[in-house]
C-alpha cells in the first residue's frame, strides 16, 4: 500500500482511491501539499466536481490550457465515478500527450473510476491506494501513521486508540492533530492523557457482535450492538437481519451432513470458507435445540421491532442479544447420536 505521505514524483495523472471518502478526500491533500510544494495552492489548483455538476469539457479544457503566471496548474477531479465512459475515454486520449506543467489529479467517488482513466493513471501516472483494508493489513496501516503522528502514543494509549476507532479510522489524523495543539509536537501520551479527546466509540464490523454472542461475553455484545446503532449507523431492523442471517445459517447446516467447511460453504452456497466454518462450529457448539431456540428469540425481536412492543428499537435489541448472549454462555459439546442417548436412558432405568 501507498503511504499518503510519500513523496510524490510529478507525473502528469495520479489516482487517489479507496472505500473510505474521507480517507480519499485526505489522499488528495497529501497529493496535494506534495505536487504544489512551495508554491501558491489558490492559483495553481483548479477543482472540478467538488460542488457541482462535473463537466468534462471543462476539465478537457483546463488540461489542455498551459499554466499561467506560474509553472505549474493541478487539475483536481473530484468524484470521478460520475464521468461517464465516453467523457473518461476523451480524457485518456488526451493524457497520451500532456501539456507540460500540467497535471491530473483524479479523486475516487459517486461510483466506479471508469477504466480508461485508471488505466492511464497506471500506465502513466501514479495510484494512490488510501483503502486500510482488514486485519494485519489494518494493524499495519495504524501503525504507520501513529509511527507518522506529531505526538508519541505509549502501547497502551495506542491499543485504546485502536480499539476506540474501529472502522472510523478516518478519525484518526484529526483526533493526532488535536493532541498536538492540546500538547505540543512531539509530546508523549498515555491513556489519562488520551481518554478526555476519544469521544464517542467508533463503529464495528458486524462480526464483533456475533462472536460476542457467541462467546456469552453479554457486556462486549452489548457494547458492540451499541457501536453498530450510535456510530455505525445500522438501523435496528439491519442489525436484526445481520443475527437472523447468521443464526439461519446454523439452522441450514444443523443435520446437513456438512462435515468441513468446504461442505458447509457448498450447502450455504457461499464462496467464502471462513464464515461457513464459523457456522458451523458455532451450531455445533450450540446444539439443534439452542439454533432453534435462537430462532424463535429472533422472530419475536423481529415482531416486537414491527410494532408489537413500546419498547424502543434498542431496547428490543439489547433484551434480545441478552437472551442470545445466554445461550452461547451454555455450550456445550456437540449433540450424542440418538443411539447414545437412548442407551443412557436405559442404563438410567
């Protein structure tokens, strides 16, 4: 991956892309700072798309127009997913022969950057990938920017962090850039200097929740649902039909006969193993009567969130993943054959 704070070699195109717009948008100012140096940003930057309608012809123009008064002109597109193929395909062609001095900044967003321009960007230019991606790639990309940050985070002030951001980690170089003012560049900070600036928790992925439950951990469930709804954004109708889908899929596989996860994604008819063994250890785990219970848990929440209870949508969420957390509290060891529980039964009489 790309850091946005490497150094940036003047090339006549650069793409800025991601999944997150204000990490793209953070990109850009990067790019930015790095392309216009000592220079004058207000006379050689020109936007296009970033409130308004996107004209390609004026963008067409200002590519082909050579700077004046300065050295150099940056031609920023904004949301370049809303060029259309023909307008991107002109673009591209005039890319094969720049003008001197000026040069193309294209801005991922309002959809997918047509090819023609990533092409161009790849073949002539300079891709800057601002996507954080997930596991050690995320864990990566957190510890280069707080090895990159104006303050020094002690281990623990940098786990909390972490921890505390979840998916909003485009929270993180404002969050850095308040502690230095609140500090001074270079200051060390631990966790009694961090807490007062955290602010609310940042949201989670879905699974956090699940393997919560699924772990009888009801206070990281709960906290978990209450990241999902307050920074996350999941209504809570969204955030019922994520536990039905998982809980469903251990009703699929209870006596399917589904053995390895390659089975269990087969008969779930997903491509991703990872999920299908989840399902299926955890059903196990739970045993056909607990899928079952979890089931009927799921169905009335689902009525009481349509209008049966007066309890508010969180609160039907937070009685329910209670009940779930419970049951995941009692798992036991995968259900004895029919055979074997008859033969107990008899010994017993």
């Amino acid at each position: 991956m790309t850091s946005p704070s490497a150094v940036v070699e003047p090339k006549p195109v650069h793409l800025v892309r991601g999944d997150d717009p204000s990490l793209v948008a953070q990109g850009v100012q990067d790019l930015l700072r790095e392309l216009v140096a000592e220079r004058d940003q207000s006379t050689v930057v020109e936007e296009h798309g970033a409130a308004e309608e996107l004209d390609a012809g004026a963008v067409l123009d200002a590519l082909t127009t050579p700077p004046m008064l300065t050295d150099l002109r940056v031609v920023v597109v904004r949301d370049a997913g809303r060029l259309s193929s023909d307008d991107a395909a002109r673009l591209a062609e005039h890319l094969v022969a720049p003008v001197a001095g000026v040069i193309l900044v294209i801005a991922a967003g309002g959809g997918t950057v047509p090819a023609s321009l990533v092409k161009a960007a790849q073949g002539m230019g300079g891709v800057l990938e601002t996507a954080v991606g997930t596991g050690r790639a995320r864990t990566q990309w957190m510890t280069d920017r707080l090895r990159e940050a104006p303050v020094r985070l002690d281990a623990r002030a940098a786990g909390l962090l972490a921890e505390h951001l979840g998916g909003d980690v485009s929270r993180l170089r404002g969050l850095l850039d308040t502690l230095a003012s609140a500090y001074g560049e270079g200051s060390s900070i631990d966790v009694s200097r961090l807490e007062p600036f955290l602010g609310e928790a940042g949201a989670v992925a879905p699974w956090e929740l699940t393997d919560s439950i699924a772990d009888g951990d009801t206070p990281g469930a709960l906290a978990a649902l209450g990241r999902l709804l307050g920074a996350g954004g999941f209504h809570p109708l969204a955030v019922l039909a994520v536990l039905h889908r998982h809980y469903q899929s251990m009703l699929r596989l209870d006596g399917s006969g589904a053995t390895t996860p390659d089975e269990a994604a087969e008969r779930l008819g997903t491509r991703s193993v990872f999920p299908a063994r989840k399902a299926l250890e955890q059903g196990r785990s739970l045993g056909s009567a607990r899928v079952g219970r979890a089931m009927v848990l799921l169905a009335e929440a689902d009525l009481d969130l349509r209008g049966r209870s007066a309890l508010p949508g969180p609160a039907v969420l937070e009685v329910l993943v209670g009940r779930l957390s419970r049951l995941g509290s009692g798992r036991r060891a995968p259900t004895r054959s029919r055979g074997a529980r008859t033969t107990r039964a008899r010994t017993r009489g």
